[in-house]
C-alpha cells in the first residue's frame, strides 16, 4: 500500500499543483482540488492498469493453453 501510494502521489502532486494554478480565482474549487487531483489519478491508475491487463492477458492465456496442448499424455 506505501509502494502504491508512493507512485500514485508523483501524477497526483502535478494535477495538483496544475489546477491550483487554474482555480487560483475560484475559491469553492479551490478547496476541492485535492480531492480531484485524486479522483483523477485513480482514474488515470485504473486505465493504465486496464490497458496493461488487456495487453498481457491474452498472450498469457495463449501461452498457458500451448504448454498444456504440448505436455505428453
């Protein structure tokens, strides 16, 4: 959990500091920046994973499905 919060708070700290730059003016979104910038970045850990899992998960089927049809009866 420490890993993965260490990771998610490098894209989250930039969202961050990008929106405050943008709503400097509006203070009621002002005050909800942070919790943005993290719905966000999980947004953004979700597709990552989402997209590396539909890359990996077929050749891992595939490869698991050759080595069972190659094993010797």
């Amino acid at each position: 959990a420490i890993g993965i919060a260490f990771v998610l708070n490098i894209p989250m700290r930039k969202l961050e500091r990008l929106m405050k730059k943008r709503f400097a003016n509006n203070g009621f979104l002002y005050k909800l920046v942070r919790g943005i910038a993290i719905f966000f970045t999980l947004i953004l850990a979700l597709v990552v994973m989402i997209v590396v899992g539909s890359l990996i998960i077929p050749s891992l089927v595939d490869s698991l499905l050759q080595q069972f049809q190659n094993m010797p009866a």
